[in-house]
C-alpha cells in the first residue's frame, strides 16, 4: 500500500456546503435570550426554563397544570364552549377559518382551559390562559368560561386561581369582546363578596384589556420573571408622551419594584408559594 493510498483512506468524508445533517426538529431548542441550545427533554425536566439564563418559556395549559397541580387531580370544565363570528369579520383572512386553524392547532376549542384540581390536596378553580389560541386573545368565549370559573369559586368556595398569558382583547369580535372586561371584573366582586380568595398569576405576555381587568384584580398578583405586562405597547406609549422609557419598563420586576405586583415568583418555586399563599388566604388542605 502505498503513502497516498494510506492517506485518502484516513481522510474523512467530504460533505457538502449544502448538505445539511440531519437532527430532527423536535429534539433542540434555542434560548431566544441568550442563544443557547437546549436538549428539549433536559428543558422540559427544568419545567420550560433555561438553565443559562432563567428565560421562562411559554408553556401551553397541559404543561402548566402538570407543573403546577397535583397529579391527574385535573378536571376540566366547559370545554365545549365555542366562539361565535358575530360580525362575519374578514381581514386577509375569515374569522371563521381562523377559529379553526387555532383549534386544530392547539387541540382546544378557545384561548382558556378552566376546570378544577388539588394543590397539595387543597382544592382549587382553576383557569390558564393559551398564548397560542390566537395570541390568548379574550373574545366572549374566554371572558364566559374565566365567569362561569369565579361563579364555581364564590359557590364551592374553593380559592381560584388564573394564569393569563394574552394579547388583550380580540378585536374579530369588536364591542363583544371588549364587554367581557366588565364581565369578568363583576364577576370578581361577587368572588370577594362571598371571602373566597383570588390569586392572579401573570405570564409572560399579559397586555391590554387582559391586564386592565380581571389580570391586576387578584387578592394577590404574581408574576414569573421577566413577563411583559402592559396595557399599550412600549412603542405606543413613547410616541404619546415623546420620552425614552426606562430599562426594564413593564417587566415584571419593574412593576413589583413599583407597586403593581405582590411577588414574582420563579416558575420552580410556584407551585410551593401558591400553596403558601392558599393556606394563609383561607384555603383548606
């Protein structure tokens, strides 16, 4: 065997520029914050949160409640309530197909998922809100199913809790929607009537008509760290009072350090630290 020969076979295998390898997409995941890869199942055992960093990630309603409840305690409520095209609304697409596209989607029917469950064997109502039904958008649909929760809560008298994590209102169905603002916020005078607690846990994002109702209404507002709560955008707000807003502006940390928040609480510590808070506000294990 000659030199070369020796050579060309310890020379390893060209690859294209253009051939790519191939890693299945539902393996990794980048940190949008600090752009560090992560194996998905290591992520999902630090329940969504980067171990570089701590960005929380979004979570969908199965997740959370799996997080944060007790195991298979869950029972969902009114999962069969749908929205209605009040308006035969169309923009570059029907409100319709839409509506549709998002149930397929998110195997949900609209942007909440509301039933009961056990909180180290207290028990519960329950609402959390999905990001990814049409932005958590409140239509008549969220706004019903969060009343028809807090209705349970003021007759079982059992402490609720509402993780939101939302764009605000949902514009497809106009003054419908906006409607539901006062709706729910009724419905949590009735709650405070009847002593029974209200605790408000804000994700990450939780903004317009949203936040300006039954979001900032709880007995207590948490947050996980670094969520986005406002009511208008930051761009908005600097185009109306021509001024640079300051670091951090309508973060989480920013609105506890200003009042607007009771604690902000990491995603591993919330299930202990809403149990604690249940216990004081009246909750019976």
């Amino acid at each position: 065997m000659t030199i070369l020969n020796w050579l060309a076979k310890k020379q390893p295998p060209t690859r294209s520029k253009t051939e790519k390898l191939n890693i299945p997409g539902d393996v990794w995941s980048k940190c949008p914050t600090c752009s560090e890869v992560l194996f998905l199942k290591e992520l999902e055992k630090n329940l969504s949160v980067c171990p570089k960093c701590n960005y929380h990630f979004r979570l969908s309603p199965e997740d959370r409640i799996t997080y944060i409840f007790d195991k298979n305690s869950f029972e969902e409520t009114h999962a069969a309530i749908e929205g209605i095209d009040f308006l035969n609304f169309e923009d570059t697409e029907k409100y319709k197909d839409r509506l549709k596209k998002a149930q397929a989607k998110t195997n949900h029917k609209d942007a909440i998922v509301t039933g009961t469950a056990l909180l180290k064997k207290i028990p519960v109502n329950i609402g959390v809100m999905n990001f990814g039904f049409l932005g958590g958008s409140m239509g008549s649909v969220v706004g019903e199913k969060i009343t028809r929760l807090i209705e349970s809560g003021a007759e079982n008298k059992n402490p609720v809790i509402i993780f939101t994590s939302s764009g605000g209102a949902r514009m497809q169905e106009g003054i419908m929607s906006l409607m539901q603002m006062a709706k729910t916020s009724a419905a949590l005078y009735r709650l405070e009537q009847a002593k029974v607690p209200y605790i408000s846990v804000l994700c990450d994002p939780t903004t317009g008509g949203t936040s300006a109702s039954f979001a900032m209404l709880g007995d207590l507002n948490i947050a996980e760290p670094d969520a986005l709560i406002s009511f208008a955008g930051p761009r908005v707000i600097e185009q109306t009072i021509r001024q640079k807003l300051p670091k951090g502006f309508q973060r989480s940390e920013f609105l506890l350090k200003h009042g607007m928040l009771d604690l902000v609480v990491d995603r591993k510590a919330m299930r202990q630290t809403l149990y604690t808070c249940i216990s004081i506000l009246g909750g019976q294990p």
